[in-house]
C-alpha cells in the first residue's frame, strides 16, 4: 500500500515510540498481535495477508527440556503458533 508522503504526520524508529503514539491517538499503523492484543483500548481495523511463512525453533537444553517449566513454556508456545495465533489466524483466547 502506498501512502502519499504529505499523509504521514509522524515517525518512530522504536517499538516503543509507535507503540506509545498508537495509544495516544495519533494514527494508524501495523502492530504485531503479540503487543498490541493486550490493550483493549486499540482497534483492529484489519488483519492483513501474511504471506511469509518462516520456521520458528524453541531450542533448550537437554538436561532442562523436562522440567516443568520449562515443558510447560515449551508447550505453551507448540500451540500457541500451531494455531496460528501469532499471526491472528484465530481468535484470541
């Protein structure tokens, strides 16, 4: 999507900065699920295509693997992007 220069107001180059304009009120932008669920005050005005798809390894110790919580974060995330939610391919919750 293209946007005309003359419609950009505002510019941030940390997480934090759009992050904080996006609560204030001042725009529009994309922002990931993962930060921006959180905040009931946000909109989702729309969820676009995402038509990169990339592997994502959770990695650990063996002598750790097993223990619980470390098991219970590793199986946490196993669902968590096998459901596709990191993406908003379904509902939170």
């Amino acid at each position: 999507m293209d946007v005309p220069e003359s419609a950009i107001v505002m510019r941030q180059n940390t997480i934090g900065g759009l992050f904080g304009s996006l609560r204030s009120g001042l725009g529009v932008t994309v922002m990931s699920d993962f930060l921006a669920s959180s905040d009931t005050n946000l909109v989702r005005c729309f969820t676009p295509e995402v038509a990169v798809h990339s592997e994502i390894w959770l990695i650990t110790h063996e002598r750790l693997r097993k223990t619980p919580r470390v098991r219970a974060l590793m199986d946490f995330l196993a669902d968590y992007f096998a459901k596709g939610r990191h993406i908003g391919a379904a509902p939170p919750g």
